[in-house]
C-alpha cells in the first residue's frame, strides 16, 4: 500500500497545516474574532453579530470545532462555544517557531 501524502510529512506539518485550514475563511477568522473580543462562550448570537445565516454559521463552527479551535458545551437547547485554550496555544507556539524560522539574510 502506498503513502497517503500525509504521511510524508511530520505530525506537526500536519497539525499545523489542519489548523491554518479550518481559518481560511474570512466567516471563521470573524467567528473567532467575536469569541475572543467577548471573552466568553458564544451562545447563539453570531447570527446577529456577523449577517450571515446560521445554516451557515453553524457550518464553520462545524470546521473550527473538528479542527479543536473551539470546544462547544451543551446548555439546554443551545451549543455555546469558546476558543479551545490548549489547541490555541500550541497554535501560537507552532507558528511563532515557523515565523521565526524564517532568516531574512538568505536572499
């Protein structure tokens, strides 16, 4: 059996690759704006705050919660999601060593 693509790379590429996907979307990138400028869990209210439907909303919830980005708690009828501390964090280390990988002397 042959090697998916996947699998020649290592497991942070492929961590880091899974997550920079799940926020290639501007509705994504706002979303966790919104979470994180109200510094809670988010119940519902991201129809209002962002215009779009939440047919649509809950898709890129969707995306960002199978990514880990965001984690969601069941309250009553309501799913409220905030920003997954750990997955963010690694997020955070994981790019700030490619960024600073980066050496402006080489060309």
């Amino acid at each position: 059996m042959g090697l998916t693509k996947t699998e020649i790379f290592t497991e942070e590429q492929n961590s880091l690759a899974v997550l920079l996907k799940a926020m290639a979307h501007p509705a994504r990138i706002a979303i966790l704006q919104q979470i994180i400028k109200v510094n809670a869990c988010i119940c519902g209210d991201l129809v209002d705050e962002l215009g779009l439907a939440q047919p649509t909303i809950s898709q890129h919830l969707k995306e960002l919660k199978n990514a880990g980005l965001i984690q969601g708690t069941i309250e009553g009828v309501s799913v409220c999601y905030c920003i997954n501390p750990i997955v963010w964090d690694q997020l955070k280390d994981q790019l700030g060593v490619f960024f600073n990988s980066y050496n402006p002397a080489c060309c």
